[in-house]
C-alpha cells in the first residue's frame, strides 16, 4: 500500500510538471524553468569498529519547475523527489535511504520535496513561503545525499541600500535527504517536546573586495547561534588573487528543551554526576582566519581555528548541520572544547591538458579537544585526510562524475563525543542536468 502511495505521489507530480509545461510553452517559455536531475550514489564506509562497515548505493530523480513572477509580482515553484535503492551492505543505517519500521533499508520513496509560492516588489523585496530549499551561514540543505533535504516555512530579504542585504526565515517542519516525509523539529531527547520553529535573521554587506556577513539562528527553547564573518579580496599581478577572512561564532543553550543528552552526539553533559534530564548548558565559541591564494589554475588554502568551549554544529536531531569553519570535517566537525585546528589545501583546474577536470587534496589537523563538560574526563587529537575529484564530461552536457576519499584518524583518551572512531570513506556521484527550458 505504501509503494502505491508512492507511485501514486509521483505520477502526479510529473503530470502536474507535464501540465506546467505546456503552459509554459503557450506563453513562448519566458521566465519558465523546467529541469531534471538525475543522481547515482554510492557510499562504502568502513570503520575502526567493524561491525558499522556499511555500503549504500542509489538512484535520485529530481524533476523541479519554476514560473516567471506573473503581473511582475508572484509566481510559484514545484519539485517531485524520489529515491530508489540499487544496492546495501553491511550495518543497516539512514545513509541514502531511510530505515523503515521492520527495521530494513527502504527500496524506494517519492515526495514533493519543495512548493512554494515566490512574492517579490520591484528590486527592493523578495519573500517565499512553503516547501523549499535554504542555504546561509548557519542553516543549509545539503547536497551530499541522492537528493538535498528541505524546509517548510517562510523566507524575505530585502534590499533597503546597494551592496546590502537583510534576510529572515522561519521554519516548522523540515525534511531529511533519506526520508519521504516532513517532521517537527526535535531535539535527541524527544520526549521533552518539539522545537517550535527554526528562527534566521541576516545581513550581508558587500562592496568592491570587501565583504561583510552576519547570522542569528534561534531553535526556539533550544539552542541559539551567531556568526560574523568578514572578507578582502586583493588583486594581485599575474590575475591572480588573495582573499584574507576572518570569522567568529558561538552557540549557546537557549531554553527549557535544553537537557542532559538533548545533543547527545556533541556534548559530553551525562558526564557530570547527577545531570540525568536536568538542564544543561553550553557556552561555545569558535574563532577562525584564511587566506585563500588563486594563482591561474592553482588554488591554495590554509586556515586556523580555536575553540573555547564547544561550538555546536547541529541545530536539532538528524540535522548534520553547517559548519562555517574552513577548518570543519566531514566526518567529525573538529569544534571541541578548547580544540586548536589547523586545514591547508590544494586544488588545480586541469582545462589545459583535460577539459572538464579539478582535483583538490585538503588536510586537517585538530589537537587539544577536551570533554565538553568535564575536561579531565577526556582528551583527543583528530585529523581528517580528504581527497576530491570533479570531471565535468565535455561531450555530454550537464553529465558529471565526482569522487570522494576521506581518511578521518583520532587519538583519545577517556570520552569526548565530538571526537569519533576513525573511518574511512569512499563516496561516488554521478550527475547528471537537463534542463527543458
């Protein structure tokens, strides 16, 4: 009955996109946008503990319509998702594809992951509301999955000056990459209750080689986060380029839903003698400065970050978060307790020899982390080795291929959740874009 629904879910949404089209095309196309996507996925993860070895692999499809703004004010977007497994081994987890409640790995899922109505006034207003993707500082769908999770709610930003932009969101409901359905916001204790909302209010500045960013991130009764980050880029001879940026960004327990284990994969609060289900708190902050070198096809990167206290990546459960650290894992998010983290990087652009091709190795390298609450409970270095391969094919427009490897190594003693058993990841996309108009 499931599978029907299913199947149901998505002959409707791509008559509704068959519809769409042959309305777009009515109006000549104009301001019309009709695209699909197509994602092969493979993951094979192997860890320090044998027994969370694991291996997915997936097919994503995304088929995502968006009109022009009609009278020059509103308009409306629409997008139908769906997943189906090609191949699983090993621990049963939500890596491509959820868990169903006989506690194996979907064969396949569909839904209307965004549907939205789009509002703007003139070039001074633009507001959204519904189903839709997001990306700032603190919050983002992320894109390392067959299909990118999304967010139900509203978002604005206005442009009251040149070069500044002022942006809101709030969010009830969000929904996972590996899941067919939209879910209250929840902390890892969710017996205590929902969050309410996910609240954003930003502003970005930018103006010749300078810029300037800042966020605020409230989970309602639960955790607040800001981020200030500025930028300078310098023109140098030769077309090349030094961008110099600095960042700080703390996270804090903002309410009652804040408790012992409510964040459970980052902080170390069940430590403290008698804390079982009792507030907790945290005090984080993270300081970081790069600089970023672009010479012709070469790019080269190198960063610094400290930490005093622990800076929290996730905003609620089964988020993976954002981390605005260039220091930041992809396996661990190297922002313990008063953790130092170093990242150096190399990329180059191959086009002279194979169109089509980047490469880029990065490496970093974390010391000094301490348990989140009782520092002589615990203490690790981490590092994370991270190899990274695009070839945009030139004979198939819109066709790209695209390999990870990751080596995440740690050294600890005693408990430090933040810090994780060492793994080794190797992730394989192949994508594929076609755009109808």
């Amino acid at each position: 009955m499931k599978q029907k629904r299913i199947s149901t879910l998505l002959v409707q949404v791509l008559l509704g996109s068959a519809m769409i089209s042959g309305v777009a095309t009515a109006a000549e196309l104009e301001g019309h946008s009709l695209e699909m996507k197509v994602r092969g996925i493979y993951f094979d993860r192997d860890y320090e503990n044998g027994l969370n070895d694991r291996s997915q692999s997936g097919l994503g499809l995304q088929l995502n319509y968006e009109s022009p703004y009609f009278a020059d004010m509103v308009g409306f977007g629409l997008s139908g998702y769906s997943v189906t497994r090609l191949g699983s081994s090993g621990r049963v987890t939500a890596d491509v594809l959820s868990v169903d409640h006989g506690g194996d790995i979907q064969d396949s899922f569909g839904k209307v992951g965004q549907a939205f109505v789009k509002f703007k006034y003139q070039d001074l207003l633009n507001a959204k509301y519904g189903r839709q993707l997001h990306k700032s500082m603190l919050l983002s769908s992320s894109g390392s999955r067959a299909i990118p999770n999304t967010f139900s709610g509203g978002t604005g930003e206005i442009h009251p000056l040149k070069g500044l932009t002022v942006y809101g969101a709030m969010y009830d409901e969000w929904s996972p990459r590996a899941d067919a359905h939209f879910y209250k916001f929840r902390t890892d204790k969710s017996a205590e209750g929902d969050i309410d909302y996910i609240g954003i209010i930003g502003a970005s500045y930018k103006t010749g080689p300078f810029s300037l960013d800042f966020e605020y991130l409230n989970a309602k009764n639960f955790l607040s986060k800001t981020g200030l980050v500025a930028a300078y880029t310098f023109a140098l001879p030769e077309k090349s380029s030094l961008k110099l940026s600095g960042g700080i960004h703390t996270s804090r327990d903002d309410g009652k839903l804040f408790i012992t284990a409510s964040e459970s994969a980052e902080l170390d609060d069940e430590d403290v003698p008698g804390s079982a289900n009792k507030r907790s708190d945290n005090d984080g902050l993270g300081v970081y400065v790069a600089a970023d070198w672009k010479l012709g096809n070469f790019a080269l990167g190198a960063a610094v970050s400290k930490f005093d206290g622990a800076w929290i990546e996730d905003n609620f459960a089964g988020d993976h978060g954002t981390n605005p650290f260039p220091t930041g894992g992809v396996l661990a998010d190297f922002s313990n307790r008063d953790e130092l983290v170093w990242m150096t990087s190399v990329g180059y652009d191959w086009k002279d020899f194979v169109k089509g091709l980047k490469t880029s190795v990065s490496y970093k390298k974390g010391t000094g982390a301490r348990n989140s609450h009782v520092a002589a409970l615990g203490k690790a270095d981490e590092s994370e080795f991270a190899l990274d391969v695009r070839y945009q094919i030139p004979l198939v427009k819109g066709l790209g291929v695209r390999y990870t490897y990751l080596d995440y190594r740690s050294d600890k003693v005693g408990r430090l959740d933040g810090v994780k058993e060492d793994e080794t990841d190797h992730r394989l996309y192949i994508d594929y874009t076609y755009r109808f108009f």
